[in-house]
C-alpha cells in the first residue's frame, strides 16, 4: 500500500530548524513516504537525495511588502492546488496559524496537520507582549494579531498533533493553549550526531567563555555583556567569545565599547567549526529571554561543556541541574549569572558525565521516536 506523502512547510532551508527537519525527513522517507519540503520565504532550491524542493518565492529580488504580497498569493495558489499533500509537516508555530487556518476554511480538500514546535510558546508570546511598549504602531498592530493567544488556541482545536522538542514545549499546548493531551508529543530535535563523536577533553581552558547564537532581541546578549563586566572584576584576564550573527551586532559591539570591556571580547560571527570553539572555553552561557531545545546547548554537552543559562520554561530548565552539565540561574538575575560563571571556571566538571546527561538527544534515540511517530500518525 503507498503511504502518504508528505509536505514539510518551513521559513527557509537555513539555520539549526533546517538541519533538524531534513534529518527527521530522511528518516520519514526511508519508511516509504514521499517528502517535499515547501520554502515560505525563499526562492532557495537546495538539491536533496529522494526529495523535492518547492519555494514559494519567485527568485526576482523584491522589496519586504512585495515580497510578504507574493508570498500570499503563491501560498493560496498552492494550498487550492491538486499538488498539496494530505498529511502538512509544519515547523514553527508562528507558521502553523496560515496554514492552519488555510485549511480549516478549504472545505473540498481538508489535510491532516502537523505541528512541530521548537520553542516555549508561551515564552514566546510574554515576549512579544513586552516588546509592544518599544515597538511602533505597525508593530503593536501586527503583532496583536499575528500573536494572539485566542488565536493560538483556536488553532490547537484545528491541529491533528503537536510535536513539540522536549516535554515543556509539549506540555504548554495541553495546559495553556488547550490541545488534547493525547495530540501532543515529545520528541528531542534530530541533532547531528558529529557532537557526540568528538573526542572529550579532560581539562578546559579557564580562561574563555562562549556565547554561540543569532545577535537578537529573544537572545538578549545585553544580559550577558552585564554579567561578564561584574566577573571582569575579579577576572580581568578572562575573554568572552561571541559567536553568531544577526540585526543587533553592531548595537552588542558598541554597548561592549561603551562599557569599556571591548578589549575583552571577540565578536566573531558566524563560525563553522563551533566543536573547535567549544574546546578553547570553560562554558557556554545564555542568557535568552526564553527558549526552546536551543542546539548549542545540547551540541555542547554532548562535546562535555558545561552550559550556564538563565531558567526559563524549557530546554535550560529541562535539561540543565544536578550540578552535572551545568548551572541554572535565577532569570534576569545578573548579579547570580556572573557568580555562576565565575564559579564555573574552578568546578570540577567531568566532560563524561556531561555527555551522558542528555544521551537522550543522540540521533539514534530520537530516531527511534520518530520511526514510532510515523507508524502510528502519519499512514
């Protein structure tokens, strides 16, 4: 009998999401099913063995409001198309609200829907929420409606399953956002295994901190600049080591100068040996406002490192404690974050234990629950 086919629907083939979704996709295709993935907001056409790529995005270059009308009507063109699958694999929950309601109003052609969440939505939406104060009136209009908890509810009604990274991202649809709980599922990303192969190092430099992610507001590396200005006192010799990119690099490089520990810091953007950096510092610290499964956090202790992070709902507080991998430190506490970092050049963390602590991410494991998940939802 031919099962399925299935169509993947994802902002763009970039970034930790992108790599994640197609390991999961080679898994679902090697069961038999046929994967597609459609770009929303790429013209990008990557070549991958035994899947198709379908952008949504013509390839001409367009301005942002001509780009967002094009989409539109590439997106309604290709929902009430005979091409669209019966099963929609959507990752990102933002993402899931079109396509959601898309298909709640296609009365001829209904398909089963698929939620993956990387995120804490709820998280996700105090956020935002807080932002609107600073934010202009496009903005504060947009987001009113783009982020609406009556809305995010309306659509866990209209979703056939929620798979969310871990078990509070899953557990936040059931009791916020009304999702029956036998829709929601937990299931760790799909990472790459190279992290759990490397070599550990018995001893890490104490003299080096990391900070590994995109340079936005949701990161909130102003924190960590703060933190790391305390510990200088006691720890001039120490260096932070920030890599990533994104739209506030400038903003973190000159607040850096302006607080005079530039001299301190290394803004090295995007980097594609990130085992490499790993292995020149003490920790991994993040300082996020929340979070979902963040992939430097698991990809650094499945290396052995340590990781100091702020406890908000999700990844950090579910995978961080014991004083095993890591330290949790009270959110938005500043004064507590450069303690934790300070002590954690004088610990004695041991780089096995480490490792072992979040085995559950292995791709080996997950594969196993993706392989379940597929036998019994997606036929």
């Amino acid at each position: 009998m031919t099962k399925p086919r299935l169509d993947i629907i994802i902002k763009s083939p970039s970034g930790g999401a992108w790599n994640n979704q197609r390991r999961v996709a080679q898994i679902w295709a090697e069961l038999g099913h046929e994967v597609r993935f459609i770009f929303v907001w790429s013209s990008e056409k990557p070549s991958i063995d035994g899947m198709t790529c379908k952008p949504l995005l013509g390839a001409k270059k367009q301005g942002r409001l001509l780009k967002f009308m094009s989409l539109i009507t590439s997106l309604l063109t290709w929902f009430y198309s005979s091409d669209r699958a019966d099963i929609l694999i959507v990752k990102g929950v933002p993402l899931g609200v079109p396509i959601t309601l898309l298909n709640f109003i296609c009365f001829w052609r209904r398909s089963k829907i698929i939620l993956i969440a990387d995120m804490h939505t709820s998280g996700h939406l105090d956020h935002v929420h807080h932002l609107q104060a600073t934010r202009s009136w496009l903005f504060k209009l947009v987001s009113k409606i783009t982020h609406s908890r009556k809305l995010y509810r309306w659509m866990m009604r209209h979703v056939d399953h929620v798979i969310g990274n871990n078990h509070h991202i899953a557990n936040d649809f059931v009791e916020n956002f009304g999702l029956d709980k036998g829709k929601a599922h937990a299931i760790p990303s799909m990472m790459n295994d190279h992290f759990f192969k490397t070599k550990l190092i018995t001893e890490r430099p104490d003299d080096k901190i990391l900070f590994v992610g995109r340079m936005t507001d949701q990161k909130n590396i102003e924190h960590l600049l703060k933190a790391f200005q305390i510990v200088l006192t006691n720890a001039p010799h120490l260096r932070l080591l920030i890599a990533g990119y994104g739209p506030l690099k400038d903003h973190y490089q000159n607040l850096a100068r302006t607080m005079d520990i530039n001299d301190n810091i290394d803004f090295l953007g995007n980097q594609s040996d990130i085992n490499m950096l790993q292995n020149q510092c003490r920790c991994l610290v993040l300082t996020s406002h929340y979070e979902g499964v963040p992939q430097v956090m698991i990809e650094a202790m499945a290396n052995g490192m340590p990781v100091i992070a702020y406890d908000h709902l999700s990844g950090p507080l579910e995978s961080i404690g014991g004083g095993v991998n890591g330290e949790l430190v009270a959110s938005g506490d500043i004064h507590a974050m450069a303690d934790a970092i300070e002590r954690s050049s004088h610990y004695p963390w041991k780089p096995t234990d480490i490792r072992e602590s979040i085995m559950d991410f292995h791709p080996d494991e997950a594969k196993k629950h993706y392989i379940a998940f597929a036998e019994n939802h997606l036929n």
